[in-house]
C-alpha cells in the first residue's frame, strides 16, 4: 500500500507505522470479536504460543483455543470499566503437555478487542514490587533538583536503574521537530550521545503523532523476523488492523535500520508529555536483543509521566529566566542610549564598552561586533578578526535586511570556513539611516553536531523489492553520525526576538538623536 515513488524527506511523514500487519515475534496477537469473543485475526505464530496453526486458530472462539481457566481469566477481566486496569493478565496456556507461563495484555480499539500474549518473566515480576518503593523515592527526589538538566540526568540514571538498558537518553524536540539528547546514563564504555542535535526527519511526524497517543514501545530485537498477521484485512473492516496501540506492533524497517546502523539491537522509547504535547522522549538502547515486562515498562511510563510535567516546568524556568535576563538588558541600554548628549556613536561605544558582556549574554553569542560608521567595536573572544571588515561589507550587500542569521556561515561566505572554530555561526542586526549605517553582529562558535539528514551526503536512495525508490536512513552510523564542521548551535526565536528588540531600541536612539540634532540645528 505504502508506494513511495519520489525520494524527498516526506516519504518519512507517509509512513502509515500504526497498521504495519506484523507483529515483532516475541508474542502473538489476537484480534476478537465482541461479545463472543471469535477470533478475526491472529500473527502467524500461534503454533508456539496456542499449540495449532493459524488457519486452525481464526475463526474459533477464544474459548476453544484456550484453557477453561485462561478464558475464564481473561472474560473476567473484560468486565472492567476500563481495560488498563485489567493488564497484565497472567495466564498458564498448555500444549504438547507443556505449560507455559504468559501475560496476557488486552486493549480496545477500532471496533476490536486486541488480545496479546508476551512471555511471563518472574524475575521481573517479582522485582516490580521494588519497582513501586524506587519511584516513590524518585519522585520527591525531581524537585530538589536544581535545573532542568539535573533533573533530566536524574530521570535518565533512574530509569537505568530500573530496566539496565546500555544507554538511556532523555531527548528533547525543539520547535522545528529537530531534537537534542539533554541527558544521558550508560555503560561507560560507550560513546557519549549527550548534546548531540538530531534532525527532524529521524523521528517524523507520524511517529510523534503516536508516541503522544501510545506512551510505551518496545523493540526487542532488531534482527527479528516480524510475524504477520493473518488474515492480512480484518474480515469486518476490510482494513488493515490498527496497531496504534498494541505493545507488539512491527517497528517501522526504516527505523530497524537506523537503530541497526547505530548498531544497537533493543530499545525501548517512553513518551515526555506536558499538557497533551510530547516534548521528549526517554530513548534506551540495548546492545543485545532485550525485554522487560510489561509491569516494567508500565512502570518506567508512571515515573517518565511524573516527572515529565516536573522536568517541563523546570524548562520553562530555564527560559522565563532569560526572558527576564533579557528585559533587564533592554532596560540598561535603553537607560544608556537615552541620555541627551551630544554624540550618539559615542555613546553607543560607550555602552558597548560597560555592557560588552551583557550584549553577549542578550543572544547567548561569545563574540560581538559593532560597525558604527565604518568602525569596528568588538567584545568577546570568538571573532574573526583580520576579516570583520570584510564580513560586515559582505553582509551590507548580500544580507542588507534588518535581521540576518544562519548556524553555518561557511556555506554562503567560504571564507568563514578559515575561522569556523571561531564563528561558524552569526546573527546580524542592521540599520541604515541618513546615509549611516549601524551594523551589530553576533557570532557563535562551532559546535560538534551531527549533519542533518537534508543536507546528508550519505542520503541513501535504494531501490526496494517492488522496484520502488525510497529513502533509507543512514546506511553507515560512522559516516552519519560524521560531525560536519560549520555548523553553529541554532539561534532559537527567542534570541533572534531578543536582537529584533535591541535593534528596534538602537533604531529609536538613532531617531531621537537625528531628530534633536534637526533641533539644535535649527
Ligand atoms: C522512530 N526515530 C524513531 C524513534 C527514535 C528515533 C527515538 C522512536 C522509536 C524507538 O526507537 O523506540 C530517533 N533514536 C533516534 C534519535 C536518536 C536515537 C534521533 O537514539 C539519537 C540518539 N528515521 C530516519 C529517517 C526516517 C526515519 C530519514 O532517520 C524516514 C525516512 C523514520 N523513525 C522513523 C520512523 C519511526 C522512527 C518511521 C517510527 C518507528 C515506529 O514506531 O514504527
């Protein structure tokens, strides 16, 4: 169904992920019909699970593929009011005379009762009843913390703690979808992922869709074979079943790609949500197959919710503390600039003299310029100077807007590419005015970030088994994951607002000052 003719990045975006028709093979899964409870559907594995093939499966009731105690288990469990409450169910089923301890986890949706089994780890099961003591500890633990990243580092050693995944990532989106890893706990071994930016197309937006609605996922083995569901079309819906909300759900091949080219070979992925928007995810990754109960998972979903809104606040708090930072700032420089006196550039030098730090703090840069007529004012350690007389005329004529900004200057001034270290990225406010022009530019230093996926060379166009294009993530993590030099951290809108601000104040200043030169003049 799922035909991609053309390569661009929004054949990410036209995946339909929730009605894959497989399932990951460490379960089976039922689809019934209600009240009677008849099979419509089932993974093709149920040989393991129920003792019979599927053909001998569908169409059956659960009652008769099933052991008297399991039906009964289950029936029980149905008359819940809420079926949440009801999971997991442990069932003992019995073929070939041997039986077998499993959890039954059972859900809802699109007109079905989907019915999954998952093997039944004691261990865990008994260790869940620690589960519940840890996260009270946690709990009030998240707000003695004293930022947003201590928190974070607090929930991702947390959450290690609990499941012992290799690595466990607390990952942040940014407005645009693109995302960053703002904590990490691992195997110390491994390499660190920790700052690194990821691009939005690594986790597209169908995805985000249904990490907001389903909270937990699971993959536990990369290198499975997916089961497939058969009948492939529900025979009351004639449609695909929607796995939305199924634990065993077959992850997207795109995906199971990526992950094997960062050659890890479980995860599990737990929704950040505040306010009905998924802000993060939790994000683990195993280097070998690995699951954890559904008691387990239920478990680390509770503590990722708790401390979401929690971690979420203290976000906010990161910014309203730069808002204010940054009003303060306004205030002084408006203080300054409007003093009557005679020479406006001196003044404006002045303030840049007493206030060069505060100027670098209002956009969070390390170097600034300031061209007041043909001369260069600079602060700041990050500056490529012989060249920022060159720079700023360059930018009077190819980027003479109010507002220019780019997180990789290298790529439109090839010159930079001999100063990246210094200014790999700048922000420029410009005002003309009388035939003068006002020039303050904001550099920032390269940071170590992964290429975005848009502008990848390692993009990879395969040819798949219907002869079709696609798009295939990375096919070498190493060459991916390539730190491309040039790219500056991103200036996010409330910094560019910040310098739209300081240039509408300076704008002002220049006013006055001509209009009280007009006077003194007359
Ligand atoms: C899903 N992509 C995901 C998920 C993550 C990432 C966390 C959630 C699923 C999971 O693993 O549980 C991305 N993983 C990351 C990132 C890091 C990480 C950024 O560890 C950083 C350290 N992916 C691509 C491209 C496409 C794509 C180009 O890179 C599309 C062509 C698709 N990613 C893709 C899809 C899913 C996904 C379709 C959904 C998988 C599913 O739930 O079925």
């Amino acid at each position: 169904n799922f035909a991609l003719t053309s390569v661009d990045l929004s054949n990410c975006d036209r995946e339909p992920i929730h009605i894959p028709g497989k399932i990951q093979s460490h379960g089976c899964l039922l689809v019934l019909q209600e009240p009677e409870l008849i099979i419509l559907q089932a993974s093709c594995n149920t040989k393991l699970f129920l003792g019979r093939e599927v053909e001998a499966v569908v169409g059956k009731t659960l009652s008769q593929v099933f052991t008297p105690i399991a039906f009964q288990k289950i029936s029980q469990s149905l008359k819940s009011h809420d079926l949440k409450y009801s999971n997991p169910i442990d069932i003992e089923l019995t073929h070939n005379n041997t039986p077998q301890q499993l959890t039954a986890i059972v859900h809802r949706h699109d007109h079905v009762l989907i019915l999954e089994l998952e093997p039944h780890i004691p261990t865990q099961t008994h260790r869940a009843y620690g589960i519940y003591a840890q996260i009270q500890s946690s709990l009030p633990a998240i707000e003695n913390k004293n930022s947003f990243e201590e928190s974070a580092q607090f929930l991702a050693q947390e959450i290690r703690q609990l499941t012992e995944y290799d690595r466990v990532m607390i990952y942040r989106f940014e407005t645009d979808g693109s995302g960053i890893v703002v904590a990490e706990d691992k195997k110390p071994e491994l390499e660190p992922f920790l700052g690194l930016h990821y691009p939005a197309s690594d986790i597209p937006k169908q995805a985000r869709q249904l990490y907001s609605k389903n909270w937990v996922r699971i993959i536990v083995n990369v290198n499975d074979n997916p089961v497939a569901i058969y009948p492939l079309h529900n025979p009351i819906t004639q449609k695909h079943i929607d796995l939305s909300y199924a634990t065993l759900r077959s992850v997207s091949p795109i995906h199971i790609e990526y992950l094997q080219n960062m050659g890890v070979s479980a995860s599990l992925c737990i929704s950040l949500i505040n306010d009905q928007k998924l802000w993060g995810l939790i994000v683990c990754h195993h280097y070998s197959p690995k699951f954890v109960s559904y008691e387990l998972r239920q478990a680390c979903e509770l503590l990722g919710q708790f401390m979401s809104v929690e971690l979420f606040r203290q976000y906010q708090k990161n910014w309203e503390a730069y808002q204010i930072k940054v009003k303060k700032i306004q205030q002084l420089f408006r203080q300054e600039l409007s003093v009557h006196e005679s020479d406006l550039i001196n003044r404006i030098r002045t303030m840049i003299d007493s206030s060069g730090q505060h100027l670098l703090e209002l956009v969070n840069a390390q170097g600034v310029v300031i061209g007041l007529q043909g001369e260069l004012t600079e602060f700041g350690e990050t500056l490529p100077q012989p060249d920022l007389d060159d720079l700023l005329s360059w930018l009077r004529s190819y980027y003479p807007q109010e507002i220019f900004y780019t997180d990789r200057l290298a790529e439109i001034y090839p010159p930079a590419q001999n100063y990246i270290n210094k200014a790999a990225g700048l922000l420029a406010i410009s005002i003309y005015l009388d035939q003068a022009t006002y020039q303050i530019v904001w550099f920032r230093s390269e940071i170590i970030q992964t290429v975005t996926w848009g502008g990848n060379p390692n993009k990879a166009v395969v040819i798949d088994d219907h002869n079709q294009m696609r798009l295939s993530p990375r096919q070498s993590f190493e060459a991916w994951k390539e730190t491309v030099s040039g790219h500056a951290l991103g200036w996010n809108e409330l910094e560019i607002n910040a310098a739209m601000e300081l240039r509408n104040t300076l704008m002002l200043a220049v006013l006055h000052f001509s209009h009280f030169a007009l006077e003194e003049v007359a």
